[in-house]
C-alpha cells in the first residue's frame, strides 16, 4: 500500500511538473523541484515495493531510511504550509501610514504577472487611502535594466495613483532587503516629516538601524505583497523590529499557486537558517 501512495505521489508531482512547464514555460524559477519530488517518491516507491517482494535482496535500511526521510519532510512542509495559507485571506487595515509594495521580476518596462496582481492591489489600496504612503521597493535585475520600483511607479501613475503618494526604494534585490532599505527610507521620511512641522525644534538625524533585530520607530506599516509570500514577508519584518506591522495579500496566479507555496516553504528554511526569520 506504501508503495502505491509514493508512486502515486510521484506520478502527481511529475504532472504538475509538466503542466507549469505548459502554462508557465521550462524556465519557471524552481519548477524542477517538482521532478526532483517525484524522482524521490519514484525511487521511495521502488524501494519499498522492492523490498516487500524480495526482503533478501534489499537490506531494510535502504526503504526506511528513505521512507524516514520522505515522511519528515512531508510534516515539515505541511506544517509550513499551513503557515503560510494562514496570511492568504489577510484583510487589508485601512488608514496606514505607509505601505511597502514588495516587487517582483519585470520583463523590461512591463511588471511580470506576479507583480501585476501586487500592483492592482497596491492601486486599490492607495486610491482607497489618499494619505498612504506608498513605499515601492525594487532594484535592478541586471545591468541596464529599469529598478523594479521604477516600474511600479510608472504601472501606478497609469492606475490613477498620485505621484506624491509614493516614494521609491531602488537597492534592495531580495526580500530581507525590500524591508530593511524600506525600514530606513520610512523612519528617513518620518524625521523629515518632523523637521518641517517642528522647525524650531532639534530633531535626531534619521534613524539608521545597527542591526536588523534593534526596535524600529513605532509607525503604522502595511508590508503589501503575494498571498503565499506574505507570511515570510511578515516574519522577516518582525525580526527586523518592525512590530507595528500589518499585512496586505495580493492575489495570485491559481494554476501556480501550489508551485508558489511550496517554493516559499523552502524559502522560510532558508531564511531560518540564514538568521532572517
């Protein structure tokens, strides 16, 4: 029976496989995840199925070894995943301060597909809370491409959102970078912000943080961004010191939204491990 549902597993895996390659293209990022689970599960299977029809010829190891492995990672992800499905119905707190739009991979001077949905709920939300502050933040692909920020903005103004509404953060190339040079940029525009209502008054230089866990500056945040990608989002924040932090889901695609899951899972080990979270 084992055996069944591990073939069963890979057979599953090897046709997602092949539908995100159809609908998405061979060079979706991490796509081959999906052929390395149903190379594992297959090999699980054999191994397995191997074994209870000829014990003598496959020490016992070998299958529980692999069927160990396969089942603590299967309780890891679940657990993960339960996580990050928890941020998906996550309803927007109107009236914010400021909301960081994390970015996403742009073709040129066109957001990608992913950062569309980021973008139309970015709109809705800024022409919705006039007073928001849209923290945009993006760098470059590569050289001589446009900032992912830079493209938001041009997207935005197109969508009706005012140029005074928003300010761009072109440094960052990952998320951890997204939140912290978006942390530094909001408590730079908060201290501005103070100077020119207060100009009698002396006022600290802008807050530059020494360390990504240190406090950050008590302001209303919203960090906006994909619904499978905003419970990582959130966690890095918070351990960045951004406590007062609210989230804001966009959309996604549907046909990769277990693709996106799945590939955020691993993302949150990472970032486990590298200290981010």
């Amino acid at each position: 029976m084992l055996a069944w549902v591990l073939a069963l597993g890979a057979v599953l895996c090897l046709a997602y496989f092949i539908v995100i390659v159809f609908y998405s293209g061979i060079g979706t990022a991490y796509a081959f995840i999906w052929l390395l689970l149903a190379l594992g599960m297959g090999v699980t299977a054999w191994c397995v199925w191997h074994y209870q029809h000829y014990p003598r010829k496959l020490p016992l190891r070998l299958p529980v070894s692999l069927v160990t492995l396969c089942g603590a990672g299967l309780v890891i992800m679940l657990v993960l995943q339960i996580l990050i499905i928890s941020k998906v119905p996550q309803v927007a707190e109107s009236g914010l301060e400021y909301v960081i739009v994390l970015g996403a991979p742009v073709s040129g001077e066109v957001p990608g597909r992913t950062l569309r949905l980021r973008l139309e709920k970015a709109a809705e939300y800024a022409i919705q809370n006039p007073e928001t502050v849209m923290v945009l933040s993006g760098g470059r692909q590569g050289d001589g491409e446009m900032a992912e920020a830079e493209v938001m903005r041009r997207y935005l103004l197109e969508k009706g959102v005012p140029e005074g509404q928003m300010v761009l953060e072109v440094r960052s190339a990952s998320t951890v970078e997204n939140i912290a040079y978006s942390r530094i940029l909001i408590d730079t525009l908060k201290r501005q912000k103070e100077r020119e209502e207060n100009p009698d008054e002396r006022v600290l230089p802008a807050y530059l943080p020494s360390a990504m866990g240190q406090k950050a500056e008590s302001h209303q945040i919203g960090i906006l961004t994909s619904n499978f990608h905003l419970y990582r989002a959130m966690q890095i924040a918070r351990k960045q010191g951004m406590q007062n932090v609210s989230g804001i889901a966009s959309a996604s695609d549907r046909i990769l939204f277990v693709h996106f899951c799945f590939r955020d899972g691993l993302a949150v080990l990472k970032e486990r491990l590298a200290g981010n979270l």
